[in-house]
C-alpha cells in the first residue's frame, strides 16, 4: 500500500473522529446495530471462505466451528454493545468478593442466555478496592481520542471486528482496522458487514503486510494502537525488528511507539486436573472436552490446551490420559493453514524425541501429538513456548489429593507456565463441594484474565459481557500475555479476571467438541438468533443442539 493512500485512510477516519466524538451513546449504539442485518448478509460467504482457507467442508458440520468463530460470535459482540450504550445507567448484581473485591455477574446477560446456556455462570472481578463502575473511559473520552490501528488476528475471524468495536465503544476512538495477511481473503466481506460505520468514516478496513502495520502504527494521525499476535510482532512494533535495536531500545527506555498500545499476545494454556472420584461418563466427557481444546480450529488459538496438569496419586490419572489419547485418536486431521506450523512443530519434537503422535498424519498436517511427560520445571521448553499447533503436554505434580494438587499446580500455572491470558480447572462437584474453600482460594490466586471452571475457556472469549485479556500488571518491556481488556460488553471499569463457571457434564453437547454432528445447523440458528434473540428461535436452535 503506498504511503499516499494510507494517508488519506487515516485522514478520512480522523475526520470521521470528529463527528463520532460528537454522538451521543444511542447514536453511536444505532450505529451497531445498523451492522447486524449487514452481518446477517454476509455470514454465508463469511463462512465459505474461511473453511475454504482452512481445509473444511462448507457443506458439513465442521463447518459450525467458522460460523461461531466468526460471524456469530461477531454479531453477539455488535448487539450486546449496543444493549450497553443504551442503558449506561444500568446496574447489574454485584457481590462482595475475596480480599476487597467486587465480583460483577455479567453472564448469563439476559433470560435467552439462561435458556441456552443451562448452568453456566460468568463474573467480571474487579480490581481490589475498585467500585464497579462503567463507562469511565467511554464519558471521559476527548476529541484526542483520535484515530485507533487494530492489527487483526489471522486465526480466529471474529477478533479483528471485535477488537476494532471495543476501540469505538469503550475509548471513543474511530478505527482502521488492518487484516492479517493470514485471512486477508475477509477483506471484502468485512467492508460489506461494517458499511454503516465504513460510510462514515468511523471505521476503514485494509489488509497488507508488516511494512502496512508499521507505516500505520507510526502514522501522526494515530493516537492509540491495538494487536492481537505474538509478542516477536508486539516488540517488533514497540521496540525494534532487529534484535540489536529492541536491546538498546528496552536497555534505554526509548521504544519506537510511544503512543498507547494495548495487545492480547497468547499463553501456553494450562488445564488443571483437580483429582477426585469421576464416573466412567465423566472420565470420558472430559477427556473428549481436552481434546476439543486442542483440536479446535486445529490448535492454531491462543485458548488452545497446552498443558495438562494432573496428579501422581490420582488413582484415575492413567484412565483419564488415555481417554484424552483416545479422543485425540478420534478427531479428524486439520489442515496446518496457519505460517510457521510446521516448523514449531519439528522444533518440539526435537525437545521431545519421546513424543507421541497419537492423529492422523497426511500432506499439510500436524498430528495430533501428546508429549507425555514433560518436567514441571522452570524453562522447560514445552511449558514456555507457546506451540500454535496440534500439541499437548502432560505434566504431573506429585500429590494425590485435591488440596495437595491445588497447593502445587496453582503457583505451577503462575510461576513456572507462561502466559496470563486463560487457565481451566476440571473439578467434579462432590470435590468442589468439599473443598470450596480451597478452589475458592484457587480461583482467587491463578494470576490469569480468565479462569474456566469445568469449561473452555474459549467461551469466555466468546460471551461478549466477560473480559478478554491478559491478567494486569504486565509493562510494555515486559509484556506477557498482554495488557488491557477488549470484549467487555458491560464496559466495566477496572477489571481483574473473569472467572466463568459450568457444570461438570454439559448438556446438550458443547459446540467446540470436534464430534459434534449439527454444528454448522446450530452456528447458523444461533447467529439469526443472537442478531434479533426472539423466543420464538429457542426451539429450533434446542431441536438442532440436542442432535448434535
């Protein structure tokens, strides 16, 4: 793109900032909700284009997984955000939490939720001492809000649109919003989806390389800038391409972006196996649930399990880890779409020449492939590297009880697995129950922006009114997992964590299982659905779930 033309996109959506500054909070809602039926338009194409990228049949239930990835998710996002500018005044339950904080019920967001959703609960906890306030950076936004740069995720297609309407809703900034060469082939759709907000020059979208990213995150007329990616691409960007220059730089405190940035940049996700006495049913729907996390868009999330963390004297620790090889069996071959795959998964395997490869294999594939006794070590490879690929390592603490487990494996996923972004913990209820007060302590210690209690923690990625992001704390010379928050519908202030709660056996079948039978029929009902929620829908998307 030649720099003329990135001049004059940056100049329109800057003008576009003026006139947005200017709207009120239901202007600027109306403006969302004109997308919805443009969404609803493109949702076909949305979808057709991404299992083609991706190696699926449009025409199969694998299909379901880009219609929740992507347009369903997108249009949640779009209406629950509109809901929220509308009624700034609302209040929503607040509790009392642990060690002075306040603990926001935002899930389920309203009784269709609660419908759908059977048994499953989200909270935003807020920082301690912080009142559960919100809207703060919506009303003290300023013209100097200026023009925001979203650099798009090319993994997941719903990031990039979700990451540029938290830029407009919670900072009041207008955006451009550049793709990832990765799933650049959504550019016309997206320009299509967002024509309300695109006319007004509220929003451009453009796709390019890293010289596109740079030109624009150094553009004057940008205020602020926003990424979803690797933490190589955040320093690149922040400090240097060159290895030499981000050590000066960092050394001297002189990065080469001094504007505000915010970025979501991944984490080896750990899964905490708390023990107890499962059934045979729980054994199994758990292992397929393990599973589903790392095969799910074929590894290639930042939520994807990477590490599963059980105990020595668990008696069902070896039934349990080959149920999850058995479900790993099970799931189909993945296309390897996303750069790189390869590559990082030949670098594992040279860590780990005991690994084993436990899917299918074939042309363009990385299998399925466990690595079955990795070291709870500082610096271990597998629980510092972030695989992106279909990876998963099996990790055990010596305990053989839940408080032992607990007492080993939470400072195990603090201190010594990487990352801070999300976290899941399986406990069955007659544990939970018996040791509330320990998971309590649990949930309050795991230094994560998300924690999923017996559920992806996908999910809370896809609720829309939960956080999305890094736990706080993290600088820009050290980044982590990230800093700020997107997604966060409800526009609270200040938040820690999300903590999302489901039960121990779900039903109807979860969506991410890989087995699921009517994906693509509920992705479709549930995207109609969530544009205009009616009870009417209820029915036929339940008659499509329970089938699956």
């Amino acid at each position: 793109m030649h720099p003329h033309e990135i001049d004059r996109i940056v100049d329109r959506v800057a003008g576009g900032a003026r006139v947005w500054q200017g709207l009120g909070p239901d202007a600027r809602a109306a403006r969302f909700r004109a997308c919805l039926p443009r969404i609803l338009a493109v949702a076909e194409p949305w979808v057709r284009l991404g299992c083609a990228a991706k190696g699926l049949d449009a025409r199969a239930a694998e299909a379901g997984e880009e219609w929740f990835a992507g347009p369903m998710t997108t249009v949640r996002g779009f209406r629950l955000m509109a809901e929220s500018l509308e009624s700034l005044e609302a209040t929503y339950p607040v509790t009392a939490g642990p060690g002075g904080r306040r603990v926001v019920r935002v899930f389920p967001a309203s009784r269709f939720d609660q419908a759908l959703f059977l048994g499953m609960t989200g909270d935003v906890w807020l920082q301690p001492g912080q009142p559960p306030t919100r809207g703060a950076a919506y009303r003290d936004a300023r013209p100097t809000a200026g023009v925001a740069v979203v650099l798009g995720a090319g993994n997941v297609s719903s990031i990039g649109p979700l990451d540029a309407l938290y830029m407009l809703a919670a900072f009041g900034a207008t955006v451009v919003l550049k793709l990832s060469p990765v799933n650049a082939y959504l550019e016309p759709v997206l320009v299509s989806a967002f024509e309300p907000l695109i006319r007004e020059g509220f929003l451009a979208v453009v796709s390019g390389g890293s010289d596109v990213a740079d030109a624009l995150c150094q553009h004057p007329g940008v205020s602020r800038v926003h990424l979803t990616g690797s933490r190589r691409t955040y320093d690149a960007i922040m400090w240097g391409a060159a290895e030499d220059e981000r050590r000066t730089r960092q050394a001297t405190a002189t990065p080469r972006l001094t504007k505000p940035v915010t970025a979501e940049l991944g984490c080896v996700t750990p899964i905490l196996v708390v023990p107890g006495r499962w059934s045979e049913r729980d054994l199994t729907f758990q292992a397929r649930q393990v599973a589903a996390t790392v095969a799910h868009n074929a590894s290639f999330n930042c939520v994807a399990g990477k590490v599963l963390v059980v105990a020595s004297g668990w008696p069902q620790r070896d039934a349990f880890l080959d149920r999850v090889e058995s479900a790993l069996r099970a799931t189909p071959a993945r296309r390897a779409y996303y750069p790189g795959a390869a590559d990082r998964y030949a670098g594992f395997l040279v860590h780990y020449p005991d690994a084993r490869v436990v899917g299918p294999t074939g042309p363009d594939v990385v299998p399925w492939t466990l690595l079955p006794a990795v070291p709870p070590k500082a610096g271990e490879f597998a629980v510092t590297e972030e695989a992106f690929c279909g990876v998963l390592a099996v990790t055990t603490v010596e305990s053989a009880d839940a408080a032992s487990f607990l007492a080993d494996a939470v400072p195990l996923a603090n201190d010594v697995i990487d990352g801070t972004l999300s976290c899941m913990l399986l406990v069955d209820p007659v544990t939970a129950k018996t040791h509330a007060d320990l998971l309590a302590r649990a949930e309050v210690d795991l230094r994560y922006g998300s924690v999923a209690v017996n559920v992806w923690s996908g999910v809370v990625f896809g609720m829309g009114t939960t956080t999305w992001g890094a736990y706080p704390g993290h600088r820009p010379d050290a980044v982590g997992s990230g800093i700020g928050v997107v997604h966060n519908a409800r526009l609270l202030d200040a938040p820690e964590k999300s903590v999302v709660r489901a039960p121990f056996r779900m039903w109807p079948k979860p969506v991410w299982f890989a087995d699921h039978r009517t994906l693509a029929a509920v992705g479709r009902r549930m995207t109609a659905f969530e544009a205009h929620p009616t009870w009417g829908a209820v029915p036929g998307i339940f008659a499509a779930a329970v089938r699956g």
